[in-house]
C-alpha cells in the first residue's frame, strides 16, 4: 500500500489523470485516488501494491431513440467515471465494494450461472461479466476492489455500464495482459446486464464507456454492430459538454418510452417488418397518407424522426472527423428540434403543465443561440438536456440556468478521450 499512496502523493500519477480528467485539478484527483486507497485498506486491510482501473460515464450524441429501430448513434464517453482500486487475489473470489453502498458484493467463481437473488443487483453484473469472460475461452480469477463513482446515477450518462466495464476491464489487465479489444469488454459487459442482471438493454452504454471517445454505432444487425471510432479532440474546440439535471421525476413514463419503439414498428408493420431500419425512407414518404389514415400523424412523424436522425448520426460524426464543430453544432440543434417536433419526447402529453425539459431547452436557446447547441438528452419527457457551451460562456449558462433549476444543476463536463482503462504511475 505505502508504494501505491507514495506514487500518487509524489505526483507519478498526475499525467495520466490529468488526461482523464480535464477540467479537475490535479490536486482533486490526487486526493480521489487517495481517499479510495483508504477505503481499500480499510476494508480489504494493507497490500503493498494497489493497481488503479477507471471506466466512465457516456453521453448520446446523436441518434436519439434510433437504436430499438436498429438505427444510428453517435456517443461519446466523458470525464465522469467510476474508479477502482483493485488487488488480486489467488482464492478464485471477487469481492467489490462501492462507495455509498452498504454491502460488499463477494462472488465466488466456481458458480458462473446466474442466480436469482442476485437479479437487479450489483453482484449479478460482476457474475455475469465473468461468466462471459470464462464461456469466451479467457482467463478470470478473484481480486479485491474499492470503487467510487461520480458518473450521475439516473442522469442518462449510463452508470451500471460503466460500472460493468469497469469490472471487465479489471479482468482483461489483471489476468489477460489487456488483450481482450474494448468492443469485446462492450459486449461481455451488455451480455452481464441482459442474462444475469435481467435488464434486456442494448449496447449503445457499454459500447460508449468501453471504446471512449466519440464512437458512432450502426445497429443494423444488432447481434453485430458496426464500431466506428470518430477521432476528434475534444479539447481543441473550446467548448465544454454541460448536462443539465432538471429534476422532474422519471416515474410513471414508461409507457412514453415504450410508445417510441411501438410506434416507430406499427409504421414498418404496415409494410411487412419488424423495424423501420428494414423500410427505405422513401417507401414511408410514399405511402404517409395511407399511413396517417390507419395509424394516426404521431407514428409518421416519429418515423421521419427516426430516418432524418440516422442521417445526421452520419453527418455528425463526418463534421467531427474534419475539425468541423460549427457543422457540427448546426446538426445537434436540428437534432433536438427533430425530437422536440417529430419524435416528441420532451414532455408527456398525459401532463402538459409540466414541461422542465422544454423550459431548459428555451433558456438554453436564449443563452446559446448563434454560439453553442442544445438537445434533449437520452429518453427524454423527463431528466437532462445537453447543450454544447463555449468556454467564455459556461459560468453565465451555468448561472443561469442554476437559477431555474437550483443550485448543482448544471454538470461541467468533457468528452474524454479513452474508454475503460488501467491507470498506470509514470
């Protein structure tokens, strides 16, 4: 222990750190390290060494409400993150505790089915992440891990995805010398989340903290989806990523979410599919007075949504490989007004009085037209905006919108460049 709390007091942690951590200073990052080692030792007792992995949160770019229709996505992880100190063991048992939790999760590896007391928790992720390491041919074994996490739980930055890449990135340093790909550690960790942990999820949120950076998926075939890393330094632009919390409550609009998908696949029913990626544009643009005529206007439009967005993702992720961040600014905000007027998920129309989302929308508008870009993020009716704001106006957006919405509202963030990773002293 005294090796690893040296190296990080004396600063042999600092550049690594400070590329995953952009806009904090140095000093807090050496003191979260810090703290986790004690967290460690109190818990596990003193190791000599104590090796540091990180996995974050991530942001949808674009493509909003795409994937279930096997559309496109552009994501991109960011420098929020759930972070561990971690020390391998020879006794064939994981144990993980996480900060702010009660218990101390300990999972034996002779027993790699899921089990049902274990369902919608923690433990049945990190089961099942080994159990799809042991079935692929890898290697696992047992270690002791303290996590912490700053990765905003039910923000839409994906927390228990970061959380399961965080376990099998673990797994892939200790004991396979790094070699599994992070679109495998992706998949393994989706595989977790869908067979034990029981939430039938797609890969959109390991994908996004896995490969980091921005990535644009293709879910046509979503058994094999196609990985496009988008190479774009974020730094570069000058502008910082804010997610704003508006703290309406996400209860009771499962049905709002789950009307999306419906409707999007009613429209490519009516041509014989199960999904609109199987329908050509086209062939609904034909067929939209029909279609209105047995379905109604919202499934249409929902449907156009859904073609212009996958034509964005595209354009999107083009402007960012050119250094093109006004182009791409332009096509954020068209992607919000698309999901604002077409895919209408910003508010539940069974409650119209409230409208948080759209109120952050239109301050954001206010502030940031002409200069920054602004969306719904993730799900929508409820919860978060996104809004891309260039530096010199961070802290009157931040101001401003706090004054809504309260104090801690705004989140100040960066897209980080590297997804699940170990953190090595220099």
């Amino acid at each position: 222990m005294t090796s690893t709390k040296e190296n990080v007091s004396a600063g042999r942690y600092d550049a690594p750190l400070g590329k995953l951590y952009p806009t904090k200073a140095i000093e807090e990052s050496r003191s979260r390290c810090l703290s986790l080692l004690e967290d460690f030792s109190t818990l596990f007792g003193e190791k000599e060494k104590i090796r540091f992995f990180s996995a974050p949160g991530r942001t949808e770019v674009g493509g909003n409400h795409t994937d279930h229709n096997h559309g496109k996505v552009l994501a991109a992880s960011i420098n929020l993150d759930a972070l561990a100190a971690v020390s391998p063991t020879d006794n064939g048992v994981i144990r993980v505790k996480s900060r702010g939790y009660d218990k101390t999760d300990v999972i034996d590896l002779a027993r790699l089915s899921p089990l049902p007391e274990e369902k919608d928790h923690s433990s049945a992720l990190i089961r099942g992440v080994a159990a799809r390491f042991s079935q692929l041919g890898y290697q696992i074994g047992g270690f002791d891990a303290a996590t912490t996490s700053d990765v905003l739980s039910g923000s839409g930055l994906s927390s228990s995805a970061a959380f399961e890449v965080l376990i099998g990135t673990i797994l892939n340093y200790l004991y396979n010398d790094g070699k599994i790909s992070p679109v495998e550690i992706a998949q393994i960790a989706q595989y977790a989340e869908n067979e034990f942990f029981g939430k039938p999820c797609g890969l959109m949120d390991q994908m996004a903290c896995s490969v980091g950076s921005f990535v644009k998926i293709d879910f046509a075939d979503p058994q094999k989806p196609v990985i496009e890393p988008v190479a774009f330094d974020f730094s570069s632009c000058r502008h910082s990523l804010c997610i704003v919390d508006t703290r309406a409550s996400h209860a009771d609009l499962t049905d709002e979410y789950a009307a999306i998908r419906r409707e999007m696949e009613t429209v490519a029913a009516f041509f014989g599919k199960n999904c609109l990626r199987e329908v050509s544009k086209d062939e609904v643009t034909r067929h939209i007075a029909a279609l209105r005529k047995k379905l109604g206007e919202r499934p249409v439009l929902r449907a156009l949504h859904f073609y212009a967005e996958n034509e964005r993702v595209d354009k999107e992720a083009a402007a960012l490989a050119a250094g093109d961040f006004e182009t791409f600014k332009s096509l954020v905000i068209e992607s919000g007004y698309s999901s604002y007027m077409y895919n209408q998920n910003v508010f539940a129309p069974t409650d119209p009085k409230n409208q948080p989302v759209s109120l952050a929308l239109a301050l954001s508008e206010s502030i940031l037209r002409g200069k920054g870009a602004w969306r719904v993020h993730g799900g929508g009716f409820a919860g978060t905006i996104q809004a891309f704001v260039p530096n010199e106006l961070v802290e009157v957006y931040r101001r401003e919108i706090e004054a809504v919405f309260g104090e801690g509202a705004c989140h100040i963030l960066a897209i980080r460049p590297v997804g699940g990773t170990e953190i090595k002293a220099e």
